[in-house]
C-alpha cells in the first residue's frame, strides 16, 4: 500500500462552550483538542489503514504528548515529529459566533511550529513516501514550505504523486511568500481539492466549468470540489460525477472537510472509483460534523460502512 506523507502544523485546539463574540471576557472553555489540519488529516488517513505519517513539531508539553499519543496511538507514523525544548506546542482558541462563522486567536507561527523542517527523521519519512499531501494552511513559515518543496521533488522524481488543499483565507494570500508556494504546489499536484469558491484564486475564469477546465489543461489529472452540505464534485478528463452530501445534526464541522480529503485521497491512491470515493468521503466528513472537537470525528472505515449502511446506502 503506499504510504501517505504531510507536513505541517500540529496544535491543540481549546473551544468556547457557547456561541458568541470574542473572547474579551471570561467564559466556560472545553478542551485542549488535538488538532491542525495536517494532523486531522493524516489521523483519518491512518484510521482507514493506509500507511502514513506527518512532519512536525511539538513542544516538550502536556500538549505535544496529546497530539503525538493520539497520532500514533491510531497508526500514524510519528518519527518526524520534533520535540522543541523550549517552545511551547501551537494553539487555537476558537468560538463560534450565533451565525455559524468563527473566531480565532491562533499561536502557531511563533510555537514549536516553527522548528518544522527538513530534519534528518523527516528526510527518512520522505523518502519512503509515495504520495504527499499539501495543506495551504501549512505554508506559513519559510521551513515547512522548504521542506514541502523538498518532499514534492524527491516524490515526484520517483514517480509519486502529490495532492493539494488550498485551505486557505484569502487574506492569507499576502502573507509573504504565500502565492509563489501556493503556484508551486499547484504545479506539482495530480489531485486539487478546492473548497467552492476558492477554485477561482487559481484561475483566470470565473465561472466553475471553466475554472476546472483551466486547471485539467494544465496537467492536473483530478479535481475535486468539496462543497460542505452540498455534497462534492468529481472532474477529471473524462468528464464529472456529482455526490450529495448526507444530511446530519451539525455539531461542530472543524475538521470535517480534512476528514474528507484524507478519505478521498486513500481511496483514490487505491484505485477506487470515483463515485464510491466521494460517498466514502462524503461519509467520513458527515460523521465528523457531528462530534465536538476537531480530531474527534475522524472515523474507521467500519464505522464509515455502518454510517452508510443506516443512510440506506452502500459505498
């Protein structure tokens, strides 16, 4: 099987019980959570069974060892994740708003997250690697996008493949750097993974059906738009499938669609079809909507089967 590599942030997030504004008074607060998309990601990549792991870094606290016992305990593999010794692992503070919108008072950049690099355990992992899995949210710091490019051409050059989830505000499009290691990761990636509209940072056309025919022109074999309650969409050379999403009890949909991403790119690395791939996507992000907490929700495919099973349908 191949194995399936990230690099990028690992933090725990702490979560506002109630919804509301801010965080400008002192209000009931749950967790720490394990957390960060490249996490998230490969977490349910290695519940599904798929051989893989994550470059990192935590710090020497209660923190790291939550996220990295998490990690390995559900059959990541955890070798490059660096311990810093004095920085202190990444965080997320995050608190819904009455409308469904988030906010955030994040300390990445200036943690442990910013010892990711090119160490000699990453370059291990890298090269028994056969796919790698980009994260935009990941590209904010000179290292991680170093040792991004790194990986991508060492896989590449022995016929690898690689995958890209933008990921990404738009206001992190001026943050230095970040447009050229965006361009770079696009240009390299066999598999793009868009959220909606976030296709048309890409691309000179506006309309969608443009946008995709844009990007398959320039040599990506697929792209897939992930579309939250509306399903997810499928485009490759042979035209496109369309999968509805199933309907569920939102609790808390952080993490939901790296859930699904890491679901699609594990079946379509083994050679599913594409509509059996998107169900068990679709699925897998379904079944994470509906727990508290980031890394809560990702599921086994077992689980995945009886959700699909009780939806009276089949993958």
């Amino acid at each position: 099987m191949k194995k399936i590599i990230t690099i990028g942030e690992i933090v725990v997030e702490i979560m506002a019980v109630e919804p509301g504004h801010g965080f400008t008074t002192a209000i009931p607060l749950v967790g720490p959570f394990a957390s960060g998309a490249p996490a998230i990601f490969i977490d349910q990549v290695a519940k599904l069974g798929q051989p893989c792991g994550i470059v990192s870094a935590v710090g020497n606290d209660d923190f790291g060892v939550l996220n990295v016992e998490r990690l390995a305990r559900d059959g990541a593999d955890v070798s490059a994740i660096g311990v810093h010794p004095t920085a202190a692992t990444g965080s997320a503070f995050v608190r819904y708003r009455p409308d469904g919108n988030r906010d955030f008072i994040y300390n990445i950049r200036h943690s442990a997250c910013s010892a990711i690099g090119l160490t000699p355990e990453a370059e291990k992992l890298i090269d028994g690697a056969n796919h790698l899995h980009i994260m935009g949210s990941a590209l904010f710091f000179d290292g991680i996008v170093s040792a991004i490019f790194e990986a991508t051409s060492r896989i590449k050059a022995k016929g690898g493949t690689v995958s890209f989830d933008p990921n990404i505000r738009k206001e992190m499009l001026e943050l230095p750097g970040m447009r050229a290691a965006l361009s770079h990761a696009l240009e390299n990636t066999d598999l793009f993974m868009p959220s909606g509209a976030e296709i048309f940072l890409f691309t000179e056309a506006m309309e969608e059906k443009l946008a995709v025919a844009e990007l398959l022109a320039r040599g990506i074999k697929v792209v897939v738009i992930k579309r939250g309650a509306d399903g997810a969409s499928y485009f490759d050379a042979a035209g496109e499938v369309f999968v509805p999403a199933f309907e569920v009890d939102e609790i808390d949909p952080t993490g939901a669609g790296d859930s699904f991403g890491a679901a699609f790119v594990t079946c379509w690395l083994r050679g599913m079809e594409s509509r059996k791939a998107l169900t068990i996507a679709n699925a897998t992000g379904a079944r994470a909507v509906g727990v508290k907490g980031p890394m809560e929700g990702t599921s086994t495919m077992a689980e995945i089967e009886t959700f699909l099973h009780n939806q009276g349908g089949a993958a």
